[in-house]
C-alpha cells in the first residue's frame, strides 16, 4: 500500500512542540496536522505567501534569544547536575517508605536551593519508595535534562 502524501505547508511555530518544531523556527508540515492540529491550538501561525519575509525575520531573532535562553539553560543544568539532594521520609522496619517521594518535595528541597522549576519538570525512572540513592532527571528543554542526586534518609521517631 502506498501512503498518500499530502500537502505540505510551511508554518512559523509560536510554541514549542516536542518532536514537530521549536518556538520562533519555521517548518514543513503536512496541510491536514497543520491545520486540525498546530493552527488551532494556536501552537504555529500558517505562513503566507506576503508574510515569508516577515517570519524570516523574526525566525533570526528567535535565534538569537533562544541561544541566550540555551546558554542560562546550560548553566542551570551544570548547577542541578552538581547538586546532591537530602529527604527524610518515615520507613517500615524493611527500609521501604510509608509513601513515595514526590515531584512536589524534590522542587522544595530545589527552591532551598535557588532552583526554581515545576514539578512538571520533575522526571522519575521510577517512583522511589526506599531509603537509599536515586537519580531524579529535571527537564529543562528537550535536550537539556540534567540528574541530580536524591539521598533519601530514614526519619527517626522519637
């Protein structure tokens, strides 16, 4: 069976979208997924046939600050890569947590630490329910996802 190719259309992302495009590029998609899809999500604005020089244009600016944007993004990521993480959680006698450590407390403990993301950026292999070392992922963009190191300690009751 042969794939019907469709028309493609040349459209201006204004948001970032995962495996499509990034914000402030141009690209080539097909007509029916840029227009059921990109166009009213408002993810990408279609390009016209007047507008190229103008999307052009602002595309070189786009560059510009997003390597910018890139370079704080690259620092942030050496500093969470350096980072070495603490929780005290209560534990069963079998070292396994009462609970699970959650996105919510590893941007806390960041916040202590003059990081601040969301906790949609927090990633988990995982869920980690033992007292002991984990890698938590933080996504900072699609490429940069730097590790940090999460210790997590048993909370003594008294």
């Amino acid at each position: 069976m042969l794939k019907n190719k469709g028309n493609t259309v040349k459209v201006y992302m204004l948001q970032d979208v995962e495996k499509v495009g990034m914000a402030g590029t141009i690209i080539k998609v097909s007509d029916g997924y840029a227009s059921n899809f990109l166009i009213p999500r408002k993810l990408a604005k279609k390009i016209g046939v007047n507008e190229k020089e103008f999307f052009n244009k602002r595309e070189v600016s786009a560059k510009l600050d997003s390597q910018a944007i890139n370079s704080k993004a690259a620092m942030l990521a050496e500093r969470i890569k350096n980072l070495h993480l603490v929780v005290k959680e209560r534990v069963h006698d079998d070292g396994k947590l009462y609970g699970a450590v959650g996105a919510d407390e590893i941007v806390e403990l960041l916040k202590k630490k003059d990081v601040s993301i969301n906790r949609k950026q927090v990633e988990f292999k995982k869920a980690i329910r033992s007292v002991g070392e984990h890698k938590v992922v933080i996504k900072l963009s699609s490429k940069l996802k730097p590790e940090l190191l999460l210790k997590v300690a048993s909370l003594q009751e008294k």
